[in-house]
C-alpha cells in the first residue's frame, strides 16, 4: 500500500512533465495494484474474492488495471497513446520541465495495438498477457477515463476489503512544491546542473514523506473537479450523473428561440435517427442543432414548431408516435425528401453523437433561458 501511495504522488507530479513520464509512473501504480490483488487478496480469500472482484465496479478497475500492468511489462510493443491528454492546466512556475499539468485519460480500448490485446490460445492462464477477464474489465470501467479515478478506485477497493490499509490523515502542507530560480534566492539549490558549461535542466522539488499517510494530492493549479483522495467519490462518475440529471431536464423543456426548421435527416444502417437544421438558437440565429427523432417527436408533442421549408412555405413537423413526426403537405411528406447530413460538420451522425457524449456542449444548446442579447 506505501509503493501504490508512492507511485500515485509521483504520478501526479509526472503530469508536469510529459507523458513518458506519467506512464512510467502510472505503471508502478498498476503492478503494485497487481500485486495486491495476486498475491494477497487471491491466495487469502479464493474464489469468494475472485466472485467478489467480479461484482464489484471497484474490482473491475483493479481488473483492468492488470491489462496495463501485464502488457507494459510483457508486450513487445511500446504503446505510446496509452495515456490521452484531455486538459491542460497552466502552473505558476518559472522553471520546470514545463509550465502545464496535464489531465490524462486512459486509451480507448480499440486503440490498443494488437500485441496488447490479442490472446495467444497457446499459453497457460497464468503466462497470458492479456486475459479476456481483463480485457472487459478495461472496456467496462478503465477505458476513457480520468487516470488518477482509476487509481484511487483501486486503493478504495482494497480498503473496502480491509480498512486497516487506510493510513493517517496527511499533516497539513501549505506548499505543492519548491522551485529554484537562481542561486541567491532563499531556497538552498541551484536551479542548475552546475556540473554542466550550459546548465538548462531546471529542477523542481516535492514534499517527502508523505507515504506514510493517506494519499491527498497536493494543490497543483488544481480545478474544482479534481479528484485528490480515495475517500472522494469518483469525479467522473459524479459529473456524469449530475450532467445526465440536466440533460433529462433540459429535454423536459423546449429548445431556445421561437422555433427550429429541419433541413436533413441522419442515417445509421439505414435507418432514420435524427434530424438537424437551424433555429433561433440561445446565442445567434440561425444556430445549427441536431437531435434524435424521440426527442423531436417529444418537443413537437410539448407544442415546440418544427418547420420544413418547402418554396415561401414552412410546413409544420406534427408527432404521429411517441418517436415519430411527419410533415404532410398534400400527399407528400416532406421529412423524407430531406437530403442525408452526410459529414456536415455538427449537424450529422458524428455531431449527434459527440452532444450525447459531452453533455456540457449539449447543455449549451438548451439552456434554461436564452441570455439577454
């Protein structure tokens, strides 16, 4: 538990630097979490653990956290987009190996080069590289997320087993690191390797000893988001269940502006999904939208006008089920004359699908009310 409380700090220092180094420290974290899970908890508990781990969201972390340990120290391959940078925050130093700390992500799983998830039918169990249990446990609860959520799902899973491996709480520290600047400022190092004729390497220094205690990762131009303790909830899964609860409102209620008109349709197999068009969106006109075809049918039967423009005429969407509208000029209806989105940018399959998976851009475009112009 010390090496995985190490490991975590020294990860978190590594986003200052760049992505080699966070996955050389994140490695530690997952043979350390690997060990535990192998070589403690296995052996003490069999196949109650084994059953335990498997219903456990926490214990499929540490599941897929065994993919990342077995493949970075037995592939042959360097998988260099293991890490995804998502955020960049700028920290308030003048010398470091640079002046950011990134946000990483785990890769998506069909990112992964073959030589990390394909399963040689000719090994043991126990010499596969890439268990097929593990596999699903990445895909299911490591893939696409915040790092440092992963690890400290991890330590909070094996505390939950045994709270005698939750240490002390950490002493107070005013400072996340110390700089050196030049040699006549108060902190007692160089900011040099004066060894060198053209000194460059610039060094940054951590508080020691913090290992001993529960992990609380130190304020590095932290965002309020942050996940800095294993007894924090996991940060992703609270915005996303907070963002999905405003989602469901804001599809309660009608879109901005005094209507929207649909101008194409959006296939997938062939089968109509969605539409998108233009409308008095709640920050200019003419915004473009894009939804799925419930949701239109949805705002329609709230009484929203949905119009198709057919000539100087605008004819009105009418729902004729709880996922369908038609727009019935004459015999015709016009919804299913509209041209394909194709790769519109925004307003396609690809546009709709990103709304659905970044909630905060899908907010934006049903806010509560329209702000004053």
């Amino acid at each position: 538990m010390r090496e995985i409380r190490r490991a975590i700090e020294a990860y978190w220092y590594a986003t200052m630097e760049d992505s080699e180094a966070a996955a050389l420290e994140v490695r530690r974290v997952a043979s350390a979490v690997n060990i535990l899970d192998e070589t403690v908890f296995l052996p003490a508990f069999g196949d109650d653990y084994r059953r335990h781990r498997a219903r456990d969201p926490l214990g499929k972390v540490v599941m897929g956290l065994e993919l990342i340990r077995n493949c970075e120290e037995h592939s042959p391959v360097l998988f260099e987009g293991l890490l995804v940078p998502r955020a960049y925050f700028g920290v308030p130093m003048s010398m470091a190996p640079t002046r950011m700390r990134v946000v990483y992500d785990w890769a998506q799983y069909a990112d992964m080069p073959a030589d990390y998830v394909n399963i040689d039918p000719t090994a043991s169990e126990k010499l596969k590289r890439a268990r097929g249990e593990a596999q699903d446990a990445y895909r299911k609860e490591v893939q696409g997320r915040p790092v440092i959520d992963t690890l400290f799902d991890s330590v909070r899973f094996f505390q939950s087993l045994d709270p005698q491996l939750i240490a002390g709480e950490p002493p107070l520290v005013r400072w996340a690191f110390a700089e050196s600047t030049d040699l006549e400022s108060l902190v007692e190092v160089p900011d040099t390797d004066l060894r060198l004729e053209s000194p460059r390497t610039h060094l940054v220094y951590r508080p020691m000893g913090l290992d001993h205690y529960e992990v609380f990762l130190l304020d590095i131009a932290c965002r309020s988001s942050d996940r800095r303790s294993a007894g924090w909830p996991a940060w992703d899964r609270a915005v996303k269940d907070r963002k999905n609860g405003l989602v469901r409102q804001a599809k309660d209620r009608n879109p901005p502006g005094r209507f929207r008109e649909v101008r194409y349709q959006l296939f997938e197999n062939g089968k109509v999904i969605g539409y998108s068009g233009v409308g008095e969106g709640p920050h200019f006109p003419g915004e473009p939208w894009v939804e799925r075809t419930r949701q239109v049918a949805n705002d329609v039967g709230r009484g929203y006008p949905y119009f198709v423009r057919t000539g100087d005429t605008m004819v009105r969407l009418q729902q004729t089920g709880p996922q369908t509208v038609t727009a019935v000029s004459g015999e015709r209806d016009l919804l299913t004359e509209l041209d394909d989105a194709g790769d519109r940018p925004g307003m396609d399959v690809s546009g709709l699908k990103m709304l659905e998976d970044n909630p905060d851009m899908y907010l934006w475009t049903r806010p509560r009310a329209v702000p004053p112009v």
